[in-house]
C-alpha cells in the first residue's frame, strides 16, 4: 500500500479569511515504510504572513518572496500524492486549504478527496486516547516518538 505523510504551514487559520499556504512537505511509504521520496516546497502566498502563525512555524513574508506560486508546483504535488492514502493530523485544515489552492489554480485539478484517500491521524488520536491532548508534541511524549 502507498501511503503519504502530508503536512502544511499556512499564513494563518482561516482559509475562509483568505489564507494561503506557505509550506508543504510529504514523505512517501510503501508497506508502512519510507521510500526516500519525499515533496517539499516553500511557496509565496501573495499575502501577509498573521504574526501567530509565523511565531509556530517560523516562516517570513521576506523568505518566501521568491518562492514559486502554488500554481506553479500544483502539477508536480499532484503527480506526487496521486492515488495514496493520504495521512494528516488534522487533516481538515489540511485539505481545506488544499482545496483553497486547487481552486485557485484552476478548475482542472478539484479536490483533494477526489483524487487520494485521506486519513486523519488526529481522529484516530482522539479515538485512542479520548479526553486527553493529542496534539503531536503530546503524541510523540506519549508514545515515546
């Protein structure tokens, strides 16, 4: 089974507010094992940067300035994750803002769901372990990650 490790870094919380990704990174596995294939990618997100999401993630307006657009790797992200099961925590926000820029590139490339599987690992968290934080800096003391 090929699986995908997904993650994102936004320019704050609320695609909703129009906020955009500035950060994506995968990590390809087969049978539960990585592969060595891996998709990174900064991006500039023609906007500003909500000083709370940079705090968590670290990343300036001025770094990404000369990045490329999403537009510009969506082709590439897709040929990557096309087909997998997708794994994310907190998925959601994941997919939403995923969605977000897929529909900003171009009605061609839809939704995510309808090209992968996705699994949220932080459902799977809340089912283990209900009531206590299953954030992952919790999960991996937890678990001895």
């Amino acid at each position: 089974m090929r699986q995908v490790v997904l993650d994102t870094e936004t320019t704050g919380l609320e695609v909703s507010k129009g906020h955009r990704i500035v950060e994506i990174g995968c990590v390809e596995l087969l049978e539960r094992r990585p592969t060595g294939r891996e998709f990174h990618r900064y991006l500039n997100p023609q906007r500003a940067i909500d000083e709370g999401a940079q705090a968590v993630h670290g990343i300036s307006s001025e770094f990404l300035a000369d990045k490329p657009l999403f537009g510009e790797i969506v082709d590439e992200l897709l040929a990557f994750i096309d087909g997998a099961e997708v794994l994310a925590h907190n998925a959601n926000f994941d997919v939403s803002f995923l969605d977000a820029e897929f529909a900003l590139a171009g009605s061609s490339h839809g939704r995510l769901r309808d090209r992968v599987t996705v699994i949220d690992t932080l459902a799977m968290a809340r089912e283990l372990y209900p009531g206590q934080r299953n954030g992952l800096d919790a999960l991996c003391k937890r678990l001895g990650v």
